[in-house]
C-alpha cells in the first residue's frame, strides 16, 4: 500500500513530507508508548499515534519507519514537523480514533 492509499483511507491531512506519499508501505502499528515501539515493532513502515512531542520522530527514526500518523484529531507543533522534515519523514493527521483507523488499515490490506 502507498502512503497517499493510507492518506485517502483515514482522511488524513499531509503535514510535511508530501513529495514521498509514493512510498511503499507494508505494515503499521499504533502505540502511545514509545517505549513499546522500541521492544516489540520490526519492519514496520507506519506509526499510528495520539503522543505528540519530538520523541516519536526520533523513536520513528532509529525504528527506520517512513510515516507518523497522529490520530484523534492531535496536531503536532512546527518544532516536531521540522524534526521530521530532516529526517524525511511524512507526517500526517487524521481525526479517526486510533482503533478505527488502524481497523480501517487492516481492512484495505495493510498488516499489523
């Protein structure tokens, strides 16, 4: 699935990261704790989050995956999107409640 998929499928609105929505995406997982996606995400290539601070960037980051998508209608701050911008991630928020977007995901295709 490619980002601009996962976009349209959650109504989500592009923060930064725009010129990559051709990704390939093969998997995602939803987490507030960063400290979950440390001990048990492998190859995941979306994170689906409510926590908005810079952390999640730099976890996204050393987990080597492509996209943040901050749920529940949370909108991070400039400091977080200028974070992402260097590390090329996209960012993307969606109003949908983190289980129905993630169920959403599941039933278009993308894995968990």
């Amino acid at each position: 699935m490619r980002l601009y998929e996962i976009r349209d499928i959650l109504h989500a609105q592009v923060l930064c990261g725009e010129e990559h929505l051709d990704r390939e995406i093969r998997s995602a997982c939803a987490s507030d704790f960063m400290s979950d996606v440390l001990a048990y995400v492998k190859d995941q290539g979306v994170l689906l989050t409510g926590m908005v601070n810079p952390q999640v960037v730099r976890t996204v980051e050393m987990m080597d995956m492509k996209c943040i998508i901050f749920v529940r209608g949370k909108v991070p701050g400039e400091d977080i999107l200028s974070l992402a911008r260097e590390r090329d991630i996209v960012v993307m928020a969606s109003a949908e409640r983190m289980f129905i977007a993630c169920g959403l995901l599941y039933r278009n295709g993308l894995e968990g």
